[in-house]
C-alpha cells in the first residue's frame, strides 16, 4: 500500500489516541468528529481537518471509524454514502465495537462496492490510545494485514490475527462481557460489604489478594471505592457491548441468562442517571437501593478528614 492517506471519523476516548499517535508517527491522517474542539485537538498534533465524512471517504485509501454503535457505524457508511464514496480496493477499517450480524453485513455491503472490509476492534483503554499502546484484534485475511499493519503499528503495542472475518469481534465481545460481568459483580459485593459494615480497606485487600482478583479489579476497584467514576470505559459502552452479546448469545441458540442480568443491571444504572459515568458507577445502582456509599475510609490528614 505504500503510505496510504487515512480518513479517521471518532475522535472519543480511543479514536483520540489513535489520531494523535498516526499524526505523531507521520502518516497522513485527516480526522473528523462531531465535536470541534475534537478535531482541534487533533489538528495540533499534525492530523488535517476534515469536514465531511463522505468527502473524507472518496480521498482515502484507508477509511477509519471508531465511534459508538454498530447501528451508527451502519447509518454513516450505508446511509450516508461512505460506501458509496470511497474508490475501488480502498479499505474500511472498522475498530468500533460492534456485534457479529453487524461485521457480515458490513463485510457484504463492502465487497458488493469493491471495497475492503477490515474489522480490528481493540482492547485495553484511552490512556493506552494516547500512549499508542493499544492491542487490535484483527479478523480476515493475512494479506490485507500486512497492508494495515504499518498503520496498526503507529498506535498498537500487540496486533493479534485472531483468525478469519468474524472472529474479531467474537473474542472482543467474550471478552468485554466477561470484564464488565466482573464489574458488575465486585460493584455488588463491594455495596454490600458496606451495608453490611465491613472495612472496605479490608474488603478489596484480602478480594485482591485471592481469587476474586482480576484485571478489571485491578484498574477500577479502588478509583470505585475513591468514588471516582471517570468515564474511561463509560456505563452506556459497556450496557451496549453487553447487550451485543447477550443477542449474540440468543442467536447462537445458547441461554443467556448471566448476560442478561449483566446487561439489566447495566441498564438500570443508566436509567437512574449515570450513563455517562464510568463503568462502575453501576455501584450506585445498588447504593440506591442500600443507602450506603461504598467508599474507602479517609485517612488521617487528608481534606476530607481535617
């Protein structure tokens, strides 16, 4: 591919860095969002400014989308014209967590324009965007890897092949449903073992010495009981990144009763008012119902405390 022009629509957590670290590296990346502050943003680390995604679409060798839903992604490049506008044996690079009906039918919709369908949705958080650091989760075939890695490289610390188109985003779903149920669950003991009293000190100092330990735990256990519910990984993502799987689930003819209650649980903390919050915030769900804040005692010295 040479060095290819990128168009990049989705300058959120994860599309910031992606930006930011493709401008730095020296590709030539035109950005666009929503928001213009956004795009600012990513003029003053070198990225162009782009205006209109269908404009953007008919320039690019490389057409990139990190936004919020599949049914988004699908409005844009469907409805809109993306498709429509982009040139023959250009790609579409596709790093929105979606869901698999949604890969197929963008893969479809593609190849029916001659275009090339890429679905490489990521893992880890916008603080590893910003720093480049990044995994991406690629399915199809090896070839057109080649062609993206240099791009991948410039804000990924892995890039795994995870096998053929769709199996992508079928790990990522696995796995997102598998760290936001682990949310859901230390957010519920954690709001009982305040009710119930417990020293909450002790509480995530013995769970995270143990079994109950986990990734997730790691990142957020104790910014949750600090009370700070910066959304890195927003409620409302992780409410819809469950429910893809949970309809994944009833596809595949499985049960799903374990998702569901994961993806219920999220939605009624978003109902209650903390959508846009981070992830954990699902505690005050329960916090509403207990009466009690699950927090970290204050420590001698501190503002809080004097």
């Amino acid at each position: 591919m040479g060095s290819p022009s990128v168009a990049f629509v989705g300058l959120g957590g994860m599309g910031r860095g992606l930006v930011k670290n493709m401008a730095l590296k020296g590709l030539g990346v035109t950005a666009y969002d929503v928001r213009p502050e956004a795009i600012e943003e990513a003029v003053r680390h070198g990225a162009k400014a782009g205006t209109d995604p269908v404009a953007m679409a008919a320039e690019a060798d490389v057409f990139g989308i990190c936004i919020t839903t599949a049914e988004a992604v699908q409005d844009l490049a469907i409805k809109r014209g993306v498709l429509d506008a982009m040139k023959k044996g250009a790609v579409f690079l596709d790093h929105t967590t979606v869901s698999p009906a949604h890969v197929d039918l963008m893969r479809q919709a593609c190849e029916a324009r001659g275009i090339r369908y890429a679905e490489a949705p990521m893992t880890r958080t916008p603080a590893h965007a910003d720093r480049g650091e990044v995994n991406v989760l690629y399915g199809g075939d090896e070839a057109l890897l080649g062609e993206l890695r240099p791009i991948f490289e410039t804000y990924a610390e892995n890039i795994f092949h995870v096998g053929p188109a769709g199996h992508a985003i079928r790990l990522k779903l696995i796995h997102n449903y598998i760290a936001f149920a682990n949310v859901a669950a230390f957010c519920e003991g954690f709001a009982l073992a305040a009710r119930e009293g417990l020293d909450m000190t002790k509480v995530i100092g013995i769970i995270s010495a143990a079994g109950g330990k986990s990734g997730m735990m790691d990142l957020y256990g104790e910014l949750t009981l600090k009370r700070d519910f910066t959304p890195h990984m927003s409620l409302a993502n992780a409410q819809k990144d469950v429910r893809y799987y949970a309809e994944w689930m009833a596809e595949a003819g499985l049960p799903a009763f374990m998702s569901r209650s994961v993806e219920q649980t999220y939605a009624l903390a978003s109902i209650m008012g903390h959508a846009d919050e981070g992830c954990t915030a699902v505690i005050k769900a329960y916090e509403e119902l207990t009466g009690v804040e699950a927090r970290l005692p204050e420590q001698p010295g501190t503002k809080a405390a004097q």
